[in-house]
C-alpha cells in the first residue's frame, strides 16, 4: 500500500502592514502583523517515480504545474539538504485564491515541506524548516506557525503575538490578481509621485501599532477595526480602482473595517461575530463587486500534517 501524507495549511490576513522604504536588496522592512485564518489548502506527498504536482479547486488553472511551484521548490530545498531523491507527487487541494494577497502560495511551500518532512522521515527541526521557508518567501515562514505574528524584517522575522480570543471575517475575492512585486512598485511609484521619496533613506522605519497589538490580545473586534492599517492598500486600489467598490459594498454592509488583504486584490472585512460576518458576506455576493465571497475566522493554526 503506498503512504500519503497530506498537511493542511491556512490562509493570511495582514491586520497591519507597515512598509518601510525599497531596500538595496530590492525588498522592504516591514511591520506585518499577520493574523492566519481558517481557509485552507491541503498537500498531499505521495511517494511517484519523479516530482510531479497536481491541483486541484476552483482557481487550479491558474496554479503553475512545473518547478516554479512554490510546493516544488519547497520539496526540492528539503531534498537536497537532506540527501533524498525528491520522488514525489505532491497533489495540491487550492481553495486559497491564487494571487490574492492571502499567501496561498506560500501555504502550499509550508505544506509541502511538513507533508515531505513526514513522508520521508527527515525529521527536520523547527529552526531548519523556518530557515528553508524564509528562502522560500517572505510569507512562508508565517505559513508555517500560523495563529498571528508580528514579521519583521522583510516579514520572515516572526514574534508569535498573542491572542484573546476569535475574530471572524468576510472575504471577498476579485476577478483576476494582483501581483505582488508589481504592488510593491506602484507603492514605491506612488511615495515618490508624492515627493516624500521611496527609499530605507526617505522612509521612517516601520513600527507595529501598540493598540493594535492589544486589540489582539484582549480580542476586542472594534479596537482591532480601528487600528488596522495596510500601506500597499493604495497601491492596489491605484491598480485595481474597482477594489473601492468593493470596499465601500463590505462598509455600507456593516463590516466593522475594510481593507485589502497584504497586496491584494481579495478584501478582508471584520465582523463583530460570525452571524455578522455572514451578513456582511450575503450583502458582499449580493452587490457584484467580487467574484466569490468567503467567511472565516482567525487565529488558524499553522501547516500540519492531518492526522490518519
Ligand atoms: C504582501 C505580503 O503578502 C504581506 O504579507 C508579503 O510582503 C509578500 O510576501 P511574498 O509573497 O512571500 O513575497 P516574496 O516572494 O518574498 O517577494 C516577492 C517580491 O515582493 C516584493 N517584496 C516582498 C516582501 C517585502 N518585504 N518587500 C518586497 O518588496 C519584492 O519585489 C519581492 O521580489
Ligand atoms: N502553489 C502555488 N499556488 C499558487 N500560486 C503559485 C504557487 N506556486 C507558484 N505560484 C505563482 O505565484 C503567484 C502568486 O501566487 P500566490 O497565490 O502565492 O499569491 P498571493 O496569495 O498574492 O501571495 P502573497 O499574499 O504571499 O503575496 C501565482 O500567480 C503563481 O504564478
């Protein structure tokens, strides 16, 4: 009988994301306060005669089948650092949107280094799979531990943060995505547009909101709504002028905040419950500003192996 094993990873909202200036090294300093929430993709490894992937979901034709994968990458790194011939198919169950600001690429780079890790019995440590996924990606490493985090650095930095309780939200999901250094640009283009100047040298350090940590802490939903901040939300609205309706569709329906999601273009809405975030998701479909709608809360915890 041929193992499987499959891990199930979640989805990301960043609560905050302060950008610092354009770095040498092409990437920026952030204060990212990431929150997991309960979307999921699951990756399942299955010993084959080479590395293959295969997806599956609505958004699967959008997802690269070849080595640029972020799942093959991730499976290759682990590999090669531990001698083992990466022979594996690794089935990809997408029901994060593709390009949508909520790190599902980066799951599936998690999901495959612990499902690989199982399946071959390397038996990598905890400091060694964060290390591989901060190579990976700026958003992997979070992918990885789940539940909500302070990322600095370039976001793979991470300070577990605590949390008082659930938050529940609403998620509308756009037509098409954004993409992500793309975003970043448009920010850069727009700071210096402004004549404020996009670089580490133009750009106060970014810095986490202290009421916005303790509205996370104490799980109060309406402090949380008035301390959330994403600084590309102008950037993809300046790409994506449409996300404005969809924002203002999420506000007149009662969400508590709205905002982009990271880069975007999907729109994350706090609700003061699930009942309410529900509604906010029925008037959100209602008002044909999105492709799809979803509800989900957070904290999640992070890429697993699911059990049997
Ligand atoms: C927008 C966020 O999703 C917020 O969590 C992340 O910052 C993006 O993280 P990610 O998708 O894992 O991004 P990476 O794969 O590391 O980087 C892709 C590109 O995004 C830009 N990038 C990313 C992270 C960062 N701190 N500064 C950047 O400027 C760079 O152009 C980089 O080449
Ligand atoms: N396993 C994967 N799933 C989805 N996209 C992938 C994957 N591997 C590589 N990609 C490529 O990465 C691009 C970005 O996809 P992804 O879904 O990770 O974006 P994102 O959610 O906006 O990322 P983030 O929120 O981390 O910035 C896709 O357009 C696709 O070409």
């Amino acid at each position: 009988m041929t193992r499987s094993v499959t891990a199930r990873v979640p989805a990301k909202v960043n609560v905050q994301l302060a950008v610092g200036g354009l770095r040498p090294d092409g990437f920026h300093d952030l204060a990212n306060v990431f929150l997991a929430v309960g979307l999921y993709d699951e990756v399942t490894a299955t010993p084959a005669d080479d590395l293959r992937i295969t997806v599956s979901g609505a958004d699967a034709d959008s997802v690269p089948l070849d080595r640029t994968n972020l799942a093959a990458r991730a499976a290759l790194a682990l590999a090669e650092r531990h001698g083992v011939e990466p022979r594996v198919q690794l089935h990809i169950d997408k029901d994060i949107p593709v390009a949508g600001g909520m790190a599902g690429g980066s799951a599936d780079a998690a999901g495959a280094l612990v499902a690989c890790d199982a399946l071959w019995g390397t038996a990598a440590s905890r400091a060694e799979l964060l290390e591989i996924c901060a190579e990976l990606g700026s958003d992997v490493p979070f992918s990885l531990v789940g539940g909500a985090a302070l990322g600095r650095g370039r976001g793979e930095l991470l300070t577990p943060l605590e949390t008082g309780g659930t938050f529940h939200w609403a998620f509308a999901v756009a037509e098409g995505g954004l993409s992500t250094p793309a975003v970043y640009r448009e920010c850069d283009r727009l700071r210096a547009a402004d004549g404020q100047g996009a670089t580490v040298d133009d750009v106060p350090d970014p810095e986490p909101s202290a009421a916005l940590l303790e509205a996370l802490r104490t799980a109060d939903a309406a402090a949380l709504a008035a301390a959330v901040t994403n600084d590309l939300q102008s950037a993809a609205l300046s790409l994506r002028p449409a996300l404005a309706d969809t924002l203002r569709a999420g506000t007149d329906a009662g969400a508590l905040a709205a905002l982009v999601s990271g880069s975007g273009p999907t729109c994350a809405f706090l609700a003061e419950d699930a009942e309410a975030a529900a509604a906010v998701a029925k008037a959100l479909a209602a008002s044909g500003t999105c492709r799809a709608v979803r509800v989900a809360a957070g904290p999640a915890a992070g890429a697993a192996v699911v059990p049997g």
